[in-house]
C-alpha cells in the first residue's frame, strides 16, 4: 500500500515532476525540534532583554525620572518582539537554506512551491504568519492528515508543499576484499552473467551497502540466501572455488560491474 | 522513481518521521477494522471490572459467596487482561502485513495469535517483573548516592538548614542530575521493550521470554531513535485528549457554578468523575490501534535494518 502521498507537476516545457510528500510524522517531528531550538532561543534573548531593562531602570531610578507609564510599554515591546523572534525564526531560515529550518532538515524534508520552485519571502511569512492557528489550535494538523496535498492554512495561503527530501544518488562506498577481484575474472569467464537484472544487481549492491549495520547472524543468513539465489539465476553449477556467501556477492557485483558499468 | 533506486521488493529503512507518518496511514486506512480490534480489547479490559462489581453489590451480605467471588475475580481479571493483550497484538499482525505485502484476513490473523493467548500474559508479566525490579534497583542506588553525598558534606538527610550554602548546592544538583539519570533509565528501558510482544504476534517459535529477548536484541542501537519516535506519536495524540479535555471543562464549569460549600457537590461530582472515566476509556480505545500500528512499522523498520527483511533477488523461477 502506499504510505506517502505523491504530488505530480508538469512543468510548462513538459516535463513531469514527482514529489514525494512528507507527511504528518516527519512534519510533526520537524515542528519538536524547531520548537525546541527556539524556545532555548527564545530563553536567552529574554534573559538578555531582563538584564538590559534592568539596567536601563536602575539608570531611571539613579537620574531620577518618573516612569510610571513605561512598564507598559515595556510590555508591549517584548510581547512583539517575541513574536518578531518566533516568525523570524522560521522565515530566516525557510528563505535561506531553501524551505529547511533546522528541524526540517534533521527530519529531511523541505517546504517548496506548488511547482517545485524555492521558497520566497512571501511564501515563507504567510505561512508562519499562520502559524498562530495552525499549530496551536491544531487546525493545521487536522488539514494535513485529511488535506489531499497535505497542505495546512499556511501552505493553502502561501502556496507551498512541504516534500521529502531524494536521498541523491550518490552512494556510500563499501568495502570490497581483494579477493573479489580475482574472483571476478574467473566469473566473467564462467558465468552468464547477462541472465543477472539491473534490479538483482542492485539488490546485491544494496546488500553489500547495508552489511555493515547488520546483526551478524542474520548477516550470514542473507548473504547465503542471495548467493544461493543468484548462483541459480546464473545457472551456474559449480564455483570456481571455495569461497564465502559474502565473497562471492562481492565478486558478482565486480564483474556484473566490468561487464555491464555501473548504471546509475 | 530515481534512478539508481533499489527496487521496491527490498525494502529501505524509514526516517523516525516517515515511520509515524507509515502508522497513521496505516491507521487511516483500516480504520473499521483497528477500531473494531480496540473495542472488542476494551471491553474485555472493563469486563471483570464491571461484572465483579455488580456481583459483588448483588451478593454483599453473604459472606461465602463474596469469598468465591473474589477467587473468580482473579481468574477472571487474568484471562480478560490475557484478551485484551492478544487484541492488540492482533492489530500489530494485521499491520505488519500489510507492511510487507502480505495481508492477512482477519480470521487468518486472529488464529495464530488467539493460540498463544496465555504466552502473551506470560510475557507482560514478565516485562512488569523487569521493569518493577530495574525501577526497585535505580530507586536504591540513587537514594544511596544521595545519602552518601549528604553525610559527606556533613549535614542530616532529615532536611535541617545545610552548613552553608555550597552544601545546599550541591545536594540540590545531586538530587536534579540522579531524577535526570533515573527518567532517562526509563525512557531508555521503555524504548528498548517497545516492541515486546510484535515478535510473538508475528513470528512463529517465539515463547513469553523469547519475545522480550527479541525485543531487546532487535532494539540495540536504536533506542533514542525508538525514544523520538514514541515521543512524536504521543504529540500526534494529543489533540484528541486536549479535545476531551475541553469537553469536560465545558461540562464541569457550569455545574459547578452556584455551589458554595465542597460538600454540595458532592452529588454532582460522581456523574463527573464517571464521565470522565468513559471519556478517557474512549480517548484510549481511539489511540490504541496507533500505537500498535506503530510498533509493528518499527518491528518492521529494524527487521529491514539489522536483519535485511525482504532482500532477495527478483522473483522470477523460484517461490
């Protein structure tokens, strides 16, 4: 079944975009994190405030000035610019790392326009400016659950997705033993290779990526369920020699590599 | 899909996010089925409450019969709880499933489980021996700490005036850093026992204790991430409690409103106190398919991490 929503776009030249988006629990993670970041902000700008007004009304006090009235303004000062602090928060950083603030990016998703484009200024104030209903009367969070495009009143105001992040295609190196190598040969020569799909190819590749954070039993079991599986797939009847589950993935994925190239 | 993508037969792990956002699709789409699960898993939770009491009202002045009640009650009490596990583990199996493509039929699923109703007790219970003995264990160590840094610093635990103000201090802190320490024991505990009876619900030759071990031995690593996980969902349900919260204020308030004295409430107050009994039991008949629906995409998340699930060659010539 499919857990993501998708968006499809098609841009005027024609061509299809696809974004995956990002969902409740990744965007309600994102708002944890932000919310920490800026209430710990918050704190400190004030404390900072606290000591400065305090000197300022001792400064008062010391020439002194009557100010009865000032407490007020006071008042009203910090209440807008804790609110100043909480849109500016989120506008800054929507604007200039491209749609993420710091939760957003540790949750891996990104705010962008309906076509896929970066987010504006614009974008980014309407959206926090509606902020104030949608997170705290949890109206957004109804609207994104049930919404087609998951779209709170911010994103409907603004325009805007929040997508996840394609993980680029670049992988993560792995190691490979030295005797993949040799081995590899011999399998160029014996084996048929071309029986092996792009997609077995990468099932193996993912297999070799992810070895590393498997639990060693299971390791073992996986890498001679798809060794047997793959000698199958070749038709090949003996192995060249003695040899691990684990090295002779390695040595398919090699010469499956020198034979074909690396499609990615 | 991008290209260079693994296929979608092997399966790729999730973010914490994506993992509550699988859950409460999961949810979502078999809404009927869950829900159905969860009433049937309350009510066999309320059934001996309610039942005993009623017995016991209709039989208090015999004093023999009150006696065999009470043994009945605990019987009961056991078997009811023993329901109401095997209902929400039912709810994780049927998720898994769907998780991996192969979807069971809720007949299917009930049978297996229903089978090892009394393991699922055993393994509860086993858990709450844990639990109880580390929380016992912590609780000691950390009273020791603290009494061995208090005479150290030479005033009484009995709280008089410490010496000085450093000594206040740092008792103060002590005391601060060991309750930090004990919560996230806790947290730590409760993340790494999350999933400890997905295993029994899902896979074949697991008992009441090979269950928690699986638990525990799936879980390694991935505690704070379990930990962020449980934590997002429990934000996710808390509009739904606001919202029932809100609705008792709105009953509460004017009920309360022209009386004086604590004792002229007391009529009034039963009625509340039921009501909200009622509403929390609803609150927490809604939410408990999600956290079962969560456990078994964790449960399914480690499995593809530590265990590789579901990587295998394409499925062409063999089954």
């Amino acid at each position: 079944m499919r857990f993501f929503n998708r968006v499809t776009y098609f841009t005027p030249e024609s061509v299809e975009l696809e974004f995956t988006l990002a969902g409740i629990g990744s965007r309600a993670f994102a708002l944890l994190i932000d919310y920490h970041i800026l209430f710990l902000g918050w704190a400190l700008f004030i404390t900072i405030w606290s000591v400065v007004i305090g000197q300022l009304l001792e400064y008062l006090d010391r020439i002194g000035l009557n100010y009865s009235g000032l407490d007020n303004w006071l008042a009203a000062i910090i209440i807008l610019l804790s609110f100043a602090v909480f849109i500016g928060y989120f506008v800054f950083f929507e604007v200039f790392w491209q749609g993420q603030t710091p939760g957003k990016r540790l949750a891996k998703i990104r705010v962008v326009r309906e076509d896929g484009r970066p987010v504006k200024l614009t974008q980014a104030v309407l959206r926090s400016l509606l902020r104030t209903i949608d997170d705290f009367l949890f109206v957004g969070f109804f609207f994104i659950i049930f919404g087609r495009k998951e779209k709170r009143l911010g994103d409907m105001v603004a325009g805007t997705i929040v997508i996840q992040e394609e993980r680029p295609a670049i992988r993560q190196p792995f190691q490979l033993s030295e005797q993949a190598q040799t081995i590899a040969k011999k399998l160029l020569q014996s084996a048929n290779l071309s029986l092996l799909l792009p997609d077995d190819f990468a099932v193996i590749r993912e297999y070799l990526q992810r070895r590393s954070i498997m639990d060693k039993k299971a390791k073992s079991q996986i890498s001679l369920k798809l060794a047997r599986q793959v000698k199958e797939v070749m038709e090949l009847e003996n192995l060249p020699s003695e040899m691990t589950p684990d090295l002779f993935l390695e040595a398919t994925y090699l010469a499956y590599q020198q034979q074909f190239g690396d499609q990615e | 899909m991008a290209s260079g993508q693994v296929p979608q037969d092997a399966i790729q792990p999730l973010t914490v996010g994506n993992v509550v956002t699988a859950g409460i699709r999961l949810y979502r789409s078999h809404l009927g089925q869950y829900l159905g699960i969860a009433v049937r898993a309350t009510l066999w939770f309320l059934l001996p409450i309610l039942g005993f009491s009623l017995a016991f009202y209709l039989a208090r002045e015999q004093a023999v019969v009150i006696a065999l009640l009470i043994l009945a009650a605990i019987l009961a009490y056991f078997f009811c709880t023993a329901k109401f596990l095997t209902n929400s583990a039912l709810i994780s199996r049927l998720a898994f499933g769907e998780l991996i493509n192969q979807p069971e039929s809720l007949s299917q699923a009930r049978a297996p489980i229903d089978h090892r109703l009394w393991r699922f007790l055993g393994a509860a219970f086993l858990l709450f021996l844990i639990s109880f003995g580390i929380s016992i264990a912590v609780a000691i160590a950390s009273q020791t700490i603290l009494f061995t840094i208090t005479f150290a610093l030479g005033s009484s635990p009995s709280g008089s005036s410490p010496d000085n103000l450093i000594t206040g201090i740092v008792i103060g802190l002590t005391v601060f850093i060991l309750q930090l320490i004990s919560l996230s024991i806790q947290f730590w505990l409760n993340a790494r026992f999350f999933i400890y009876d997905t295993p029994l619900a899902v896979e074949n030759d697991v008992g009441a204790a090979g269950t928690i071990s699986r638990s525990w031995e799936l879980t390694k690593g991935s505690a704070w991430r379990i930990f962020l996980i449980s934590f997002v969902t429990f934000l996710v349900t808390v509009p739904l409690f606001i919202l029932i919260l809100l609705v008792l204020i709105s009953f509460a308030v004017p009920l309360f409103r022209g009386y004086v004295s604590p004792l002229d409430v007391l009529p009034v107050l039963f009625p509340l106190i039921l009501g909200t009994i009622i509403l929390f039991l609803l609150g927490f008949m809604l939410v408990m398919p999600l956290w079962q629906a969560i456990k078994a995409v964790v449960y399914y998340d480690l499995r593809s991490r530590r265990e590789g699930l579901g990587l295998q060659l394409r499925d062409r010539t063999f089954e």
